[in-house]
C-alpha cells in the first residue's frame, strides 16, 4: 500500500500512526517533500480526518521547501482551515507552528490571515481554544 491510499484508510488508527510516522521522517530527511503536491490533494477528501492528515503533512515539508510550495498554496491551506471543524482546525494551527518555526518569511502573511478567520462560526466551547491557539502562534512569531 502507498503512503497516499494509506493515509486515506478507514482504519483511523493505522492512519493516524502512518501519519505519525510520517511527520517524523519529514523532520528528519527531504524524503516526502516530492509528495507535497500528492498531501495537498488529500485536502479535497471528503474524509475531515484525510484533510487534517494532508494539512498536516504539507506543513511538516516546511524544512525542505526550497520551492516556495507553501508560500503558493497558502490560499488552499487557508480554505482548508477555514472549511474544517473545530478540532481539526486546532490541529492545523498546530501544524501552521512548524511552518512559522521553518519559513519565518511567510508569518507575516500567516498571521494576516489568520486574523481574518472568523471564529464566529464557532461554539462558544471551542472558540477560546481556538483563539488561544491563534495566540500562540502570533507569540512564536
């Protein structure tokens, strides 16, 4: 099984461990960065779950992204984040950190759209956690 059709798997479990794994070979070695565009698609899953794991995955590139992918994709990232619940939403700010640690070039964009996400949309249980990590980011910059 590929690495793509893995993390699409209904098993949650084996593919939140692939993505684990994953994430981890990404902040050892450039080995996954030629998949960018393949974690990116995976932001067109229906599957919640699929698109928090491509976010995820395209962010974890960050190190290796001599290319600018990231910077030309920002406005899919944001869409995604945008679309996303609650708790996947928290997961990709979360995923957002390693970016801004890696390509501080980009945090001025970063953080100018995060300001623009409206967190309306959000119960009021969920918006202080998302705030806060909205806050966290905007600290790390």
């Amino acid at each position: 099984m590929d690495i793509i059709t893995g993390l699409q798997s209904k098993n949650n479990s084996e593919a939140y461990q692939l993505l684990q794994m994953l994430e981890e070979r990404s902040e050892e070695s450039n080995e996954l960065y030629g998949s960018f565009e393949d974690f990116m698609d995976l932001l067109n899953s229906k599957s919640a779950f699929v698109q928090v794991r491509g976010f995820r995955l395209a962010c974890a590139q960050a190190r290796w992204d001599t290319e600018g992918k990231l910077e030309k994709n920002l406005d899919t990232l944001f869409a995604a984040l945008c679309a996303a619940k609650p708790t996947a939403v928290r997961q990709c700010l979360a995923a957002l950190q390693n970016v801004l640690r890696r390509r501080p070039e980009l945090a001025g964009e970063i953080i100018s759209r995060l300001d623009r996400v409206d967190l309306s949309r959000y119960k009021d249980t969920m918006r202080p956690l998302i705030e806060k990590d909205i806050q966290a980011l905007r600290a790390g910059v």
